[in-house]
C-alpha cells in the first residue's frame, strides 16, 4: 500500500511538473511593458511642449530676411532647425533618464516591479529604450514639421528668383536652371535625415551614459552634473589625446590612456554632422553605418555596465 501511494503521488508531480514554468531569463514582452509604461510616463510630464517652440523657431527663421541671398536663408532654416533639435534631444536625453530611476524610488514603484519576476537588465534595458522612444516620436515629429516649413520656403524662394531673372534679359535659360540647382541643393534631401540620425545616435549615448550614473548617485542632480560635465569633456578629450600624441610626440603610454579614454568616455564629436549637412555637404551612407555601429556599442557597454552596478544595490 505504501509503495502504491508513493508512486500515485510521484505520477501527479510528473503532471504538475510541466504547468510549473519558470520565467524567461530575458524576455522582450516585459521589456516592451516597461518602455511603453516609461513612454507614457514621460509623455504626461508635458514633454512635447517642446514642439511649439521648436515650430516657432523654425517660423522665425524662415522669415529672416536679413539681405540675405536664396541660400543663406535655407542655410539659416537648416542650422536654426538642426540645432534645436539636437538642444532639446541631449537636454531632454539627461534630464528625463536622471530622474527615471530616484522617481520609481520615491513611488516605491520600483520595489513592484523587482518584486516580480523582472529581471534587473530588463528594468534598465525598457526604461532607456522609453526615453529612446519619446526622443524618436518627437524628432520625427520635428523632421516633418522642418521639413514642410523648408519645402515651402524653397518653392516660395524658386519661384521669386525665376521671376525676377526671367524679367532681366542677361540672364539666359541656362542660368536660371543653374540657380535654380543650386537653390534647391538646401532644400529637403537625404542628407537632413542623417542629420537628424545623428542627433538621435548621439543623444542615445547621452542617455546611456546618464543611465549609468543614475545607478550609484545619490540624486538626480548629481546625475544630471556629472552626465553633462561627461558630455562636455567628450567633446574635447579626443582633441587633447591628439595634441599629447602628435604634438607633444606622447609615447605608447599616452597613446593606451587615449584609447581607454575613448572607451570610457564617448567621442561625441562623431555625431556632430550638423554643420557640415547645413553648408549642403554630402555625407556618405559609410559613414552613418559606421556612426551607428559606434552608437550600438556605446550603448552595449554603458547597459551592461549599468547592469553590473544596479545588480549591487538592495532594494
């Protein structure tokens, strides 16, 4: 009898066994619940308000009229456009990552999330890919809107130096088509959406590297110093590892920091394109792969790293 009841109990746990599962080790399903709770989260902080500012800006300089020539006032269009966004993407990058973390803190939100079986990269990997969501929806929206006031403005501008060279008669047909060329070589081209990638690429890395120090600081505002003061020497580190190098005939030594240096902190000179696109410059499709991979790993590192500091502290 106690052989058959040991035996009906081993056959009822094989068919407990099989419902039992444990939960995946990384699964892209709660990832996405937490980017798209971090997405909403941030929308309702008024972040698009941004927007209307940005759409008056861009107004403004379209209608700048400063005796400029038909270039120099899409020239003007271009950087004035670029440069806001890429303000608003590096701003909007640290500030909104630095408070993530201390306001899940604070709303004891974070305890319920740890509580369940969410595993911490998957928490740091969804609240970075929220903050990447809301900067793609509100450059996108800047693009287009940029887009149309640039399209716009070049039809206008066409339109104005046709007529005013078909009513001089030492301006032949072939000079109208050469002006005309060259007009619209500032208008809306490929080149703008690159401009825009790279601003997206590099403001990604900026909140990347903010999501790292968000896990060991102790608040918000020190987060958001030390992430900006990260971002300014990334804009200078690799022009003074040159000048030890070239200049000062620096040795192996100096040559092993510099790379180091690179690694730690990111060359956010890669990502300045802006000025080169607004000047009607071409950029090259290598050259944004080559861009993007740098991104990609940047943001491979400075996650994982996250992950090894936030794996340490209790909650």
């Amino acid at each position: 009898m106690a052989s058959d009841s040991s035996e009906q109990v081993r056959d009822q746990t094989k068919r407990v066994e099989p419902l039992v599962k444990s939960p995946p080790i990384f699964s892209a399903q709660r990832v996405w619940v937490l980017m798209a709770s971090t997405f909403t989260q941030l929308v309702r902080m008024k972040t698009f308000y941004f927007l209307a500012i940005f759409a008056l800006l861009v107004i403004a300089a379209s209608n700048l009229n400063l005796l400029y020539t038909p270039v120099q006032q899409l020239k003007v269009i271009r950087e004035t456009s670029l440069g806001a966004m890429s303000i608003f993407s590096w701003l909007f990058a640290i500030t909104a990552t630095a408070v993530l973390i201390p306001r899940d803190l604070e709303d004891r939100t974070l305890y319920t999330i740890l509580c369940k079986p969410v595993p911490r990269l998957e928490y740091l990997v969804g609240k970075l890919l929220g903050v990447l969501a809301v900067i793609g929806v509100a450059l996108a929206l800047m693009c287009g809107l940029f887009t149309v006031i640039l399209h716009f403005q070049e039809t206008s501008i066409i339109a104005s130096e046709m007529h005013h060279m078909a009513q001089n008669p030492r301006f032949t047909e072939e000079d109208r088509i050469t002006e005309a060329a060259m007009i619209a070589a500032y208008g809306p081209d490929l080149n703008l959406l690159y401009g825009v990638l790279a601003v997206f690429l590099k403001s990604a890395v900026l909140a990347a590297v903010a999501m790292l120090v968000s896990t060991f600081a102790s608040s918000s505002l020190f987060t958001i110093i030390i992430t900006f003061v990260v971002f300014l020497i990334g804009h200078f580190h690799k022009m003074a590892t040159d000048f030890w190098v070239v200049e000062q005939q620096g040795g192996w030594i100096t040559r092993m920091i510099g790379k180091v240096m690179i690694l730690v902190i990111p060359d956010f000179q890669i990502f300045n394109i802006s000025d080169s696109i607004s000047s009607g410059q071409v950029v090259g499709l290598a050259t944004m792969v080559e861009m993007s991979g740098l991104a990609a790993l940047y943001l491979g590192l400075f996650t994982i790293a996250s992950w090894f500091v936030f794996s340490d502290k209790e909650f």
